[in-house]
C-alpha cells in the first residue's frame, strides 16, 4: 500500500486502517466483555463478492450498530465462525467497507468527524433535519457517492433513516437498490438500544444480550420488480414489517416505548 494512497472519497487508506484498528481496540469489550455479542450466518461474509454489496439493517443507536458491524464483518473474514473472539482480525481490515449516515450526525462532534473519516457517505436527509420535519428533493450527488462506495466495496445503510422501530422503509433505498444492482444483505440486530445510550457511545447496561443475525441476500428482479415489492421484502428482511408487531410479547413493546421515551427526553 502506498503511503498516500486514497479510497475514491479522498480519505487516506493508511490513516483509515490506523483508525480501524485503535476504535476498534477500544470498543471491542462493548461486545465481547460488558456484553456478549451473538452471531449467526458469519459464514455469509465470506462468501460475499468484493464489491457492490449492499447490507441493510434495522437501527438501534447511531454509532454502536456501525461499529459492530466492523467487528463481526472482519472478524468473519479471517475465519472466525460467529465469532469475535481474539482481536488480531483488526490487524489487516477490510478497508472498502462504507455506511450511510445523516450529514448532520457526523459533523456533531470530533469523535462524529473521526468516525466519518472511518467510512461514512455522508448525506443530507430529506425528510428530518435538526430535530424538525423537512420536505426536500434527493441531492443526486448523495445517490451517485452511494453508488461510488458500492462500485468500490461494501455499503451499510439503515433504510428506515432512523432508530425508532416499525417506522416506514425509506424508498430511497429501493430505488439504489434498482439503480445499482447490488448484492442485498440483510441483517437484524438487537439489545443496542438498551445496552447503549442514544448516539451509542456510553455504555448504559452491562450483561445485555446482545444479537447480530446475518441473512441470505435477497432474491430481487432488479429490471422488472416495483419499487413497493422492494419496500416490502426489505421490510420482511430485516423484520419491521408491521405484521411482526403482532408476534412481539407485550413486555417487549412496552420496554421498547419506555426506552423511546427515554430517548426523547435526552
């Protein structure tokens, strides 16, 4: 690797690995010592091409959900089965891996701006900013910078643009996912919001079990299939679908509520 040699985004690959290794170092024990992180299909990582993957998931928090998802993908691509025991996969990571995140998180504090350097494709959200309700048009340079990482390697992106559950799929992701053709991994994470605080920085709750479910890419008919059937099957996916509230326990759902609350007084 050369000395100054860039990712596509202008970001210095040397310097990313270095910030890879040290957050990652620093946040391992989140889920592997105060918490217990548990895996399944890791196996699905290894199988995947190295470019134009797309990972969709549920959000929890705004950072710790990227975060782990460092850990498992890397810790799965030196052959840890459903694993993230021992450190050493973060001494070579995967450097093409991006998420998508509001432009307004990742400017909101140094630690944001480290994190961002790290892999974020940085956009402006059309429906919410600065805590109030917005009504604007897609930038396309935001939807050409997703498809820029996705030619380059590997996107997270959390299609319902935002940490509160069964909130609607963003079509936004739908029409990436027609436009791009990428491979669509779907993945279901659990206990962040309880063993995090908001943003996903302080550990609130230790002992918290903690899931990572990686699922089979979609079978999607890229040329013929409607952007709702897309909507639909992400929502299956990654279980927001409405109709998985009705097989949640009652103390689930009020747990969940009590933390938004939570949350919105913050």
């Amino acid at each position: 690797m050369g000395l100054f040699k860039r990712n596509p985004f202008g970001h210095i690959l040397w310097v990313k690995k270095w910030l890879i290794r040290i957050l990652g170092a620093l946040t391992h024990r989140r889920f592997r010592g105060f918490n217990e992180l548990q895996i399944e299909g890791s196996e699905i990582i290894k199988n995947l091409p190295e470019t134009n993957v797309l990972f969709i998931s549920n959000h929890q928090t705004y950072f710790a959900d990227v975060i782990s998802m460092f850990h498992v993908f890397n810790a799965s691509l030196s052959d840890r089965e459903d694993s993230i025991k021992n450190i050493g996969y973060l001494w070579n990571p995967k450097l093409n891996v991006y998420y998508v995140a509001a432009k307004e998180t990742m400017k909101s504090g140094l630690l944001p701006k480290i994190l961002a350097y790290v892999g974020s494709i940085s956009i402006e959200r059309t429906w919410r900013s600065q805590g109030k309700d917005v009504n604007r048009q897609v930038k396309m340079s935001d939807i050409s910078s997703i498809g820029k990482a996705l030619n380059d390697g590997w996107v997270i992106t959390f299609p319902q643009g935002t940490t509160t559950p069964f909130k609607p799929i963003r079509k936004g992701t739908a029409h990436i996912i027609k436009r791009y053709k990428p491979v669509v991994v779907p993945i279901v994470i659990d206990g962040f919001r309880r063993s995090f605080d908001k943003k996903g920085l302080r550990v609130k709750k230790k002992n918290i079990f903690q899931s990572f479910e990686i699922k089979a890419p979609l079978e999607i008919d890229y040329e013929n299939e409607s952007i709702d059937s897309i909507v639909e099957k992400i929502e299956y996916a990654i279980e927001q679908h409405p109709s998985f509230l009705k097989v949640i326990p009652q103390a689930v759902l009020e747990e969940n509520e009590r933390l938004n609350r939570e949350l919105r007084d913050m």
